[in-house]
C-alpha cells in the first residue's frame, strides 16, 4: 500500500479556526506549481506552528513530523496535475508527506509511469476534512481532482521525519 489513511485526532472545525487565526487566507502566495489555474500557499517556518498541533497530527498518524510545514488553498483550481514534488531546501529532503485534509473531499491518484507510454492508476484515495493520507510525494508521481467544485480545497500538509 503506497498511501497510508488515518483520522485526525482533534476536532477538524476547532483546528480550521485555530489555523485561519494563525495564518489569514489573505495572506497566502500564489504559485502555479503543479495546478493549472494556480493555487495558494502558505509556509509554517521552523517553530510557528502551535505545539499541540504538531502533537495531535503525530498522535493521529504514529509518527513524528518536522517543525514546519504548508498551508495549501486551492480556491478556483479543481485539479492537481500530475507531478512529483522537489525539496529544494532541504538537506536531507522529508521521505513521506502527510496530508490533513481541512476542507473538501479530494481524490489522490498514484501513477505508475514506468512506461511513459502506459502510464496507469496503480492507488487511489478519496479523503475529506478531517482525514490525512500519508505517501510519498518526491518518489510517487500524483495528481488529484477536488470532488465539490464550488468550495475551495484546503489542507495542512507536514513532512514526516525520515526513519519514522
């Protein structure tokens, strides 16, 4: 199994407040990686985020996860293209991603594309607000699509530490 499914453990709608407190929508950078129609992002630097969120996403999925993380809005983008992710600044980039889905369902597509002229869905998952996948990015190509059309995708995306 590449995508790993889990519920979070904390109250979804008290978390949404608790970030959108943190970190207003209206702050958000607009970047056109990896969805057509763009989507905004907003980082977590190294120890911005709330200690007892970072605790109850790791409670949630069993392992730990670094001290920084991203807030994706994808308000008018419906898809995710397929790609596989690059981290850049780290020096020893994060194995797996975990996924907290804070609003609208999405259904996550793993590609194998071995076979640049067959390439195929090999997993997939639909989540909702509330639930985190867990996979690795880098490594697996994906693409998704937003199920409810007229709201925004929102989610919190953490790296897991490597060796968890």
């Amino acid at each position: 199994m590449i995508i790993q499914r889990y519920k979070l453990k904390y109250d979804i709608n008290k978390l949404n407040e608790e970030l959108n407190e943190l970190w207003p929508l209206d702050r958000y950078q607009l970047t056109t990686y990896a969805t057509p129609t763009g989507s905004y992002y907003q980082p977590i630097t190294e120890g911005t985020m709330p200690t007892h969120i970072k605790e109850v996403v790791e409670l949630s999925i069993g392992k730990k996860i670094l001290n920084h993380a991203m807030l994706w809005d994808f308000r008018a983008s419906k898809e995710l293209i397929k790609h596989k992710d690059t981290y850049g600044t780290f020096d020893d980039p994060p194995e797996e991603i975990a996924v907290v889905s804070l609003e609208n369902t999405f259904t996550l597509n793993i590609w194998d594309d071995s076979n640049p002229k067959i390439a195929r869905v090999i997993e997939s998952v639909t989540y909702s607000p509330g639930e985190i996948i867990v996979f690795n990015n880098k490594d697996n190509t994906h693409s998704g699509k937003v199920l409810h059309k007229d709201i925004s995708r929102r989610t919190l995306n953490c790296f897991v530490e490597n060796g968890e």
